[in-house]
C-alpha cells in the first residue's frame, strides 16, 4: 500500500481519539464499514476473488478490530498532563 494511505488512516484515527460521544464515533467509522462491505461484495462479481475468500477476510477484519476494540477499552485511563 501506498503510504499516502496510511497518513490519512493515521490522521483521521487521531481525530477519532478525542471524540468522547458515542454516536460521533460510529459515524466516523460506519462509512468506512460500508465502503469495505460493498468493495467486498464486489469481488465476486468481478471474478477477481471466490465468496469464500470474502467471507474468510471480512472474518480477519472482525477479529482484529475486535481485538483492537478490547486492548483500547483496556487501557488505563492517563492522567492530564500538569502545568508545572
């Protein structure tokens, strides 16, 4: 991948950082989600990849944003930086 791709990944989650409202965030992340379910669903039909070779890497996406969700809500809580 191209790593004009991963700056703009890398800029937008900084800006999803700091977005406390729950409703913000999932409309920052749900298009995204609906870009890779229509790209995914248009392998297939393309020819360019089996259903299963699909299904297998909507699996992979799930597991590691699950796994990403669950170390984040893991973290500890940091303390605001001090004026001193």
């Amino acid at each position: 991948m191209d790593y004009r791709l991963f700056h703009a990944i890398n800029s937008f989650a900084g800006q999803i950082d700091g977005i406390d409202d729950t409703f913000e965030v999932l409309a920052a992340y749900v298009p995204f989600a609906l870009i890779g379910v229509a790209i995914g669903l248009s392998r297939p039909v393309l020819g360019l990849h089996w259903p299963s070779d699909v299904v297998a890497g909507w699996a992979v996406a799930l597991s590691v944003a699950g796994l990403v969700v669950t170390a984040l809500a893991r973290r500890p809580a940091t303390a605001p930086a001090s004026g001193d």
